[in-house]
C-alpha cells in the first residue's frame, strides 16, 4: 500500500506495484482484498432512493462493479494513460460496446482490414442488421482511408499492429485525418498493452495529445497472462465518451466475476516485465526464422522490412508484442504446413495469447482480408510466444523444420 497517489511519470512496473489502494481499517497488506456481490446494501430508505451515479467510487448493485473491480479499472486506466475505465467480461465485449455505443442506423464506420477477426465479422454480420454499414481501410494508405470518410461516418477503428499479418498502421496520419473530421478514434491497443506506444499521446515530444480517443484492451492476454482469464476495458481520457459507453455498459449487463478480477490485479505488477521478456524472445525467435530456407518472409513490425516497419519505430517506445507470423515458401502446400506445426512439441495449437505457453496456429488468409495481403503467396502459420526459453522453442522449431526438408 503506497502512502501517496503515484506520480504518472513513474515507470509502468513501478506505478503497477506503488498503487494507491485503501486497505480496510486495521489491515496492512498491498494485495487487494476479493469483494463479491450481487446485493448491495444501502444504510436506510433515504440512501436508497438517493440517486448514486457510477462515478467509480458508490456502489448500488454487483454488476456495475465492487471495490476490487473498480481498483483493477483505475490500474487499468493508469497504465494505458486514461482517465477512465470501464471492464467488461472479455476483450469481444469491449469492442461490441464501442461499437454499439457510438454507431445509430445509417451510420459508417471504418475498419482496417486486419483487423482482429471478431470485430470484423461484427461489422460484416451483426452491425447490417442494425442498419450500420461498414468500408475496411488500408491501414498503411492514409490517402485512401480519407477518401471512404463521409459525413455518415461515425467511428473509426484502429489497430496496431493489427491482426495476424502484423502491419502497423500509420497511427499519426490516420489519426490527423480523424482529427481533422471530428470523428471518434478507438484503437484495439491489446497488441501494444501500454508498453509499446502510448496511445493517448502518441508523440509527446514533439505533438503532445495527438492520440486516440478511446482504447479498447483484451486483458485476456497481457494483462491476465495466465492463459485463464477472460476480460475486457475500454479506457478514455473524454469524460463525455465514458458516460456515452457507461450508459451502454449499463444496458447490456456486463458482469465481471471478482476472483478473475483479483487474478488480472494479480498479474499486473508482472505485467511489464513479462512484456519485455517475451518480446526478447519473440524478436530472437522471428529473426532465426527469417533466415530458414522453407520461409519466404517472417512478419513481425519490429524486423525492417515488416510492412509499417517505419510507422511502429515513429510512435514506439521500443517494445513489441509476442506475435510474429511466418509465411512459408508457396512450394509447400497447407497440408504440408499444417504438417509442420503438428510436429512441434513446446507450441500448443490453440487461439489467443500472452499467456505463458506458446502457440502456433496456421491461417488460410484468402478468407479474411478484402484488399489483398502484404505478401505475395503461401502459406501463413502465427506464432505467440510464451514464457519458455528460447534455446528450447528454436531446437523445437528447428526440428519440426525437418518436416519442410525436400
Ligand atoms: C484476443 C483479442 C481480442 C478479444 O479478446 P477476448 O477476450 O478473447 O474476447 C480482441 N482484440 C485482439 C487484438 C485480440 O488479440
């Protein structure tokens, strides 16, 4: 328990570890305490009646939240830079409850083409029968982008790198044109998780506040990193954005069970450090991957030559998430690749990431982009890397290479 509010320019492990948090009355300990409930008592008729806006602090009934999902919202908020949180019960969630507060019928929004999977099923499925139309962007042409902008816009997507194929946006010319349009921004910062950029200030040395006006996040991944939590949070610095999500969040009944709560407040104080780390090996592992005879191209935003290379080292703070994905020679068929990734041991196949074990799972891509892919043919396998060493997973990737051997 930390005497004082920490300094927001302290480092993110720190000001994860050094929270302000008010332990109960009597009690000395930083961890925070489980509170559950469905019921919340109120002292007499009058507290009843007394109207008690969910301004993070009073509470009037379980699911809108309890003393240790409020503290994970404020750490939350605290480590993407925002003012505001609200969680939701998986990082699908916080995207339907961006898009179904901002978006009435008749309006667009505009979706990068690689953008995570659900969300673009959402746009192309659910949102049409709202009366909501969609256009995917090329993430990487700013020209193009503002050309699908019309006053029906409403909501743009972000996502950096985005989905699978990797690339990273051009964060700070998409985002001058929004500006410039006076239209909402929400970046899926899952990827990024407040390490790698900071997406409420994405230059603060030479264009302080040039950012995005809500941040979603997957705390499935970083933020549980135990491969055993389901959540989600929208972050904002816009009071008035909040309370428009804070009405929806409300409406739709989006529950949070405390002990994931307190798992995700567990995880957090690690949260850089495990960043950081499976960064390193993720780097080391896509790099040796490079250089293998059976790949055509290793994408990863980091690596020169990674499509939107240049836009990540513009706005990065020098990390990078665990993902890279492998585009394997076109001489090798899909059974062939599959073939491969069954004879790894160390990689689970299996979906999400940021958990401790590593996964590989092959995509067939033709299904899941409409403006082409940034690279020429073959197929695609992504890997998440985990917590283990990076001697073991190259041997392992190294002997089920052996598969690919003509
Ligand atoms: C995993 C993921 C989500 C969805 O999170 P869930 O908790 O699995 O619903 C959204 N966006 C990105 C980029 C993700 O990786």
């Amino acid at each position: 328990m930390s005497k004082h509010a920490p300094a927001p320019d302290l480092a993110l492990a720190t000001q994860q570890i050094h929270h302000p948090y008010q332990a109960p009355e009597g009690w000395a300990a930083h961890p925070v305490g489980v509170f559950k409930a469905s019921t919340v008592l109120f002292k007499n008729t009058a507290d009843l009646h007394q109207y008690r806006p969910r301004d993070g602090k009073s509470y009037r009934y379980g699911l809108h939240g309890t003393p240790t999902s409020y503290t994970l919202g404020a750490r939350i908020a605290g480590l993407e830079g925002a003012e505001h949180c609200l969680l939701v019960p998986s990082g699908l969630a916080a995207v339907t409850l961006v898009s179904l507060s901002f978006l009435r019928p008749g309006d667009e929004v505009l979706v990068p083409d690689n953008v995570y999977g659900q969300n673009r099923y959402l746009s192309e499925s659910l949102l049409p029968q709202f009366g909501i139309q969609h256009h995917f962007y090329d993430p990487l042409d700013v020209a193009g982008f503002s050309a699908l902008i019309s006053e029906r816009t409403k909501l743009v997507w972000l996502e950096a790198a985005g989905s699978i194929t990797l690339e990273f946006p051009d964060l700070i010319g998409l985002l001058r044109v929004c500006r410039e349009r006076g239209i909402t921004t929400v970046l899926d910062n899952t990827w990024g998780a407040g390490v790698a950029f900071k997406a409420f200030d994405l230059l603060p040395d030479s264009e302080p506040g040039l950012g995005v006006d809500i941040s979603m996040h997957a705390l499935t991944k970083y933020p549980s990193g135990g491969a055993d939590v389901l959540m989600g949070s929208v972050c904002t610095r816009d009071l008035a954005l909040h309370e428009r999500m804070n009405y929806m969040h409300e409406h739709l009944g989006y529950g949070l069970g405390q002990n994931d709560v307190e798992l995700v407040l567990r995880s957090l104080p690690t949260l850089e450090l495990r960043y950081r780390a499976q960064d390193a090996t993720t780097r080391a592992l896509a790099a040796w991957m490079q250089a293998q005879p059976a790949v055509a191209q290793v994408l990863h935003p980091a690596l020169p030559g990674s499509p939107g290379h240049a836009h990540w080292r513009e706005v990065s703070s020098g990390g990078a998430a665990c993902l890279f994905s492998v585009v394997f020679q076109p001489r090798y068929s899909a059974a062939q690749v599959d073939a491969f990734v069954d004879a790894l041991q160390f990689f689970g196949i299996g979906y999400s990431w940021a958990g401790p074990m590593s996964l590989a799972v092959p995509y067939n891509m033709s299904r899941s982009r409409s403006l082409g892919l940034p690279y020429r043919e073959g197929h695609l396998v992504r890997f998440a890397i985990g917590l283990e060493a990076e001697a073991d997973l190259r041997a392992d990737l190294a002997q089920a290479l052996e598969v690919l051997k003509d």
